[in-house]
C-alpha cells in the first residue's frame, strides 16, 4: 500500500487507482496522461507483462469514457533486450490504442535511447496518421535538429527541459543555457508545427511564453505537468486552457518518489513535514 506521503505524486499500485485520480481530474477539467511505472528491464517476461498492462489499460481507458491518454517507456517494453523487442510491443500498443481512439505518448529517456525512440515515433506516427507523441529535451544539443526533423511528422511533440545528468559534450549543464534553448524550441515549433504542441514544464516563466506564442501563431497546444507538482496551477490553467497531468501508477513507485521529493525543495518540505506530523 501506498503511504499518504507518497500519494500525492502517485495514483495507487493498480489501474483502477489511477483512473479513479483521472475521474477526479476530469471533473475538473483537466486531462491526464497515465503511467505504469517501470524503466530497463532486462527480462522478457517483465517487459511483456508491462506490455499487456498498457493494452488492458487502453481498453479500461476506452470503456470508461475518460479524458486520458497513456505513456510508456522505450526501456520499460523493450529497448534494453533490442530494439526489435521494443518495436514489436510498441506497436502492439499503438495498434491496440489505434483501434479505440486512445492517444500513446512515448516518454524520452537519456541519450542513449534517443535515436531509436525518434525512429519508432516516426514510423508509428505516419502509419497511423498520428495518434502518438514523443518527448523531446531541450537540455540536449541535438534537440533542435531533431525537431526540424519531426516538423511535418503527424503526432505530437511534448518538450521538456530534460531530467537526465547527460555528458557536457551533449548537453546543456546550465539552467540559464537550458532555459534559452528551451524557449527557442517553443519558438520553432510553434511556427512550423501543425499537428500540436506539449508544453511539459512547471516553469511558469515557459508556460506564459507558450501562451503568448499561442496568440502570436493560433498553433495548438497542451500544457503539461506531474501530478503533485503545482496542482493549484494546474486547475486554474484548466479553466482557459487544454492542461493534463502526468498520472503515474504501480508496485514500482518508490524509487519514482523518491525522485519527486527531491527535485523541488517544495516537495521535499512537503514530504518531511508528512513525514514528521507538522
């Protein structure tokens, strides 16, 4: 069972958990992206049990009538045992939320895993005309390359500012360089792109760019944050403009806490002062 201290950043240990939290969402108008938590396996049989759990999740997603779309993780399907491993259940993925009208965003992992990501997005997106979206980090320096690649792709692209401790050969290591490549990510696509935009960031400097880019251009966009993290922002967002929250669930959401708690001193407060009883 989850403890009260870590159920502010995760949904419950089962599917049904998580989609009563996005039933909640929903009644406030805000839209959730659903995770099972999990990353580098290295053993089929986990790989393909995960699998399964996203396809029975669309299902459960498809029957219930809920504002939501799921997101899976290269490495937690695939990536670290092939990547014909990793195509083979993704596609099954997206063919299962194909038929049902569930979008399937894939998350990025650090740089090792970028190329094949990219190249399943590609395919899957033109195959099926969109219906996927995948992340892209603007702390790595091949990040705009990539994004002129994926301008005329037909899915999404969420951009984030990257979580991963990557070499400084490939990536930006300071916040203000981060920042600014950031914000020249947001620029181009919202020029270029057509088939909509994902703004996953907490900053609200970033997020009050997205929106006067979103005057300037009328590109559509999405705003994007974690459960947990500026969740008062996130509703009142939601009365203007289209927001989901990053709904993470499963056994595995220890570690997944843990990262939660200390990333922004205001969470870490927050889970000491559970913690204590103050």
């Amino acid at each position: 069972m989850i403890p009260p201290v870590a159920s502010r950043f995760v949904a419950g240990e089962g599917p049904a958990g998580a989609l009563e939290h996005v039933r909640q969402l929903n009644g406030r108008d805000v839209k959730a992206i659903v995770n099972l938590l999990g990353e580098h396996y290295d053993d089929r049989e986990d790989v393909d049990a995960d699998a399964r759990e996203y396809r029975e999740l669309v299902e459960d997603i498809a029957r219930s009538d809920l504002e939501a779309t799921i997101s899976v993780k290269p490495t937690q399907i695939g990536l670290d045992l092939g990547e014909r491993v990793f195509r083979e259940n993704l596609e099954e993925i997206v063919e299962t939320a194909a038929d049902r009208g569930v979008f399937v965003w894939i998350d990025m992992e650090d740089h090792t895993t970028t190329d094949a990501t990219l190249d399943a997005y590609e395919d899957l997106a033109r195959e099926h005309g969109g219906g996927v979206g995948v992340c892209v980090q603007a702390n790595l320096k091949r990040t705009r390359g990539d994004v002129e690649r994926l301008a005329d792709v037909p899915g999404k692209v969420r951009f984030v500012k990257g979580a991963y401790d990557e070499p400084p050969e490939i990536a930006y290591t300071d916040g203000a360089a981060v920042n600014r490549e950031y914000e020249a990510l947001l620029e181009f696509a919202f020029e270029q792109f057509e088939d909509g935009i994902a703004v996953g960031s907490h900053d609200p400097a970033m997020i009050e760019r997205a929106i006067e880019l979103h005057g300037e251009h009328g590109t559509d966009f999405e705003i994007q944050m974690l459960m947990g993290v500026r969740n008062d922002a996130q509703f009142e967002l939601a009365e203007e403009y289209e927001v989901y929250q990053y709904v993470p669930y499963g056994a595995r959401w220890k570690s997944y806490f843990y990262r939660r708690a200390m990333e922004r001193k205001e969470n870490l407060r927050f889970a000491l002062r559970a913690v204590l009883g103050r």
